[in-house]
C-alpha cells in the first residue's frame, strides 16, 4: 500500500474523543488473541477517554479528511534506571491506516519533539512481534528490562524495553 494522505498535527483539547475511540478501537484491532478477552472486553471508549485525561497534552494526532486514525503521546521517560531519556509511552494506528507510513510518521514526529533526549523508549507487549519489528526498523533495540503490569485481576500483560539512542 502507497502513502496515505494523512496530516501529523500537535494535538488539541478538541481531539480528546476521537483519540480515545482511535485508543478503544486500535487495541481490539492489535491485541485480540495476545491480550486476555476479559480485559479487551471490560475497556471502553469513556475509560479511553478518561485515562487520555489523565494523561493529558501533549500528543500528537494523525489526521484523514477531519478524522483522527492514530495518535502518540510522548514525555519524559519515568524509568529510574535511565536519567534524562524521552519515552514514546502510546502509538496507536487504526488498522484501515495501517501499513501506509502513518505509524512512521507518528513515531518520526515523537522523536522530533524528544530530540533534546539522547535516548528514547518504547515499552512493548512482548507478544507483540509486528509492533517489535516496526520499533526495530525505526533504530529500537531491545535492552534486558522487563516488567509486568497489572490491569486486572489475573490479567498480567508482560512488557519489554526498547531503546533508540542517538
């Protein structure tokens, strides 16, 4: 598939709703059959939209003809091992959007606005082999940190670290 014709935009307090439905929607694109059901089917787009408050601004949106397709968030990394590194904490692309350069182009986007950083982050499922590739082509290379994260009862999700350092 070509280029999709798709605008990379810093993002507004408006953008809130459709970066969650993006948020609810990508996550039972992606992670259906490496995510335990019972967690993919307690989410919804009002938690999406809450944790996106918490989280608040800045991220980035991507755009097709006023609809949002993807979004990322990026910050400071929290990791207590790696002082003064960036983190992109989200990307996240509808699959109708996918394979087109606009996961790409969200990440190149991130990475600008961390360029003061002389390392980023990325935290990944580590089931999740397409993600892990795309990371590794975009110059991540997984370090030897893991953690598991809680997001309900018996609902564990492993994840790896990945780190660009440039």
């Amino acid at each position: 598939m070509g280029e999709a014709m798709v605008t990379i935009r810093d993002a507004t307090m408006n953008d809130a709703l459709g970066r969650a439905q993006v948020h609810y929607r990508a996550w039972n694109e992606t992670y259906t059959g490496l995510v335990d059901q019972r967690y993919l089917d307690s989410r919804s787009i009002e938690k999406c939209l809450e944790s996106g408050k918490r989280f608040g601004l800045p991220y980035l949106v991507a755009e097709d003809n006023g609809q949002i397709v993807g979004f990322s968030y990026y910050r400071t990394c929290c990791d207590e091992d790696l002082v003064a590194a960036g983190e992109v904490m989200a990307i996240y692309v509808l699959k109708s959007h996918q394979h087109q350069g606009v996961g790409r182009r969200l990440m190149e986007s991130s990475l600008e606005k961390l360029t003061h950083y002389s390392k980023v982050v990325v935290w990944v499922l580590k089931q999740n082999l397409p993600a892990i590739r795309f990371y590794e082509r975009m110059g991540f290379q997984m370090d030897s940190t893991m953690k598991s994260v809680r997001v309900m009862d018996k609902v564990v999700l492993e994840e790896i670290r990945m780190v660009l350092t440039r």
